[in-house]
C-alpha cells in the first residue's frame, strides 16, 4: 500500500484479522490512529511506515510494542531524520 492517499484507521482496522506477516505502509500519512489498528495485526514480522512525517507520537510508537513477532521495522524519514531497526 506504500505512497497511497486515504489510509484510514478503518482502512486498516478491516484487515486487522488478516494473517499478515508484511505491511508496507510507507509514505501514507499514517498517525497514532492508524498504529492502534496496526497493533492489533499480531501476526506481522515486517512494517514499513516510513515517511509518517512526524505524525506518529511516542504514544503512536507504544501501541505496537505488542507485536512479538516484528523482525524488521522502518521508520525511516519520520523526524527528518534516517531511522531504521532491526529487532
């Protein structure tokens, strides 16, 4: 779904109880919103949300801290900054 306009809480809460183990979702203005549904997809093992430019708070970040399985996560060009790790 990476560069695409209107990714929503809802967008993403209809596939919340999808086995996915990928989610790119670069460059899509995500915010706070959108990682609460993203937090409930427990079977990912990669996301990309790079380019969320700076609308993801700390409390944003908190809400995927439940994902056990995350192997790999980009966030990178969030601050303006090259963030990327590897868990």
């Amino acid at each position: 779904m990476s560069y695409c306009v209107g990714v929503t809480f809802l967008v993403l809460q209809s596939i919340a109880n999808i086995a996915l183990t990928d989610l790119d979702i670069s460059w899509c203005g995500i915010d706070d919103e959108c990682l609460n549904a993203v937090a409930k997809i427990t079977s990912l093992k990669t996301l990309n949300i790079m380019g969320y430019n700076g609308k993801i708070t700390s409390a944003g970040f908190s809400l995927i801290t439940g994902l056990k399985h995350i192997q790999y996560l980009n966030i990178k060009w969030g601050f303006g900054e090259f963030h990327m790790c590897r868990v």
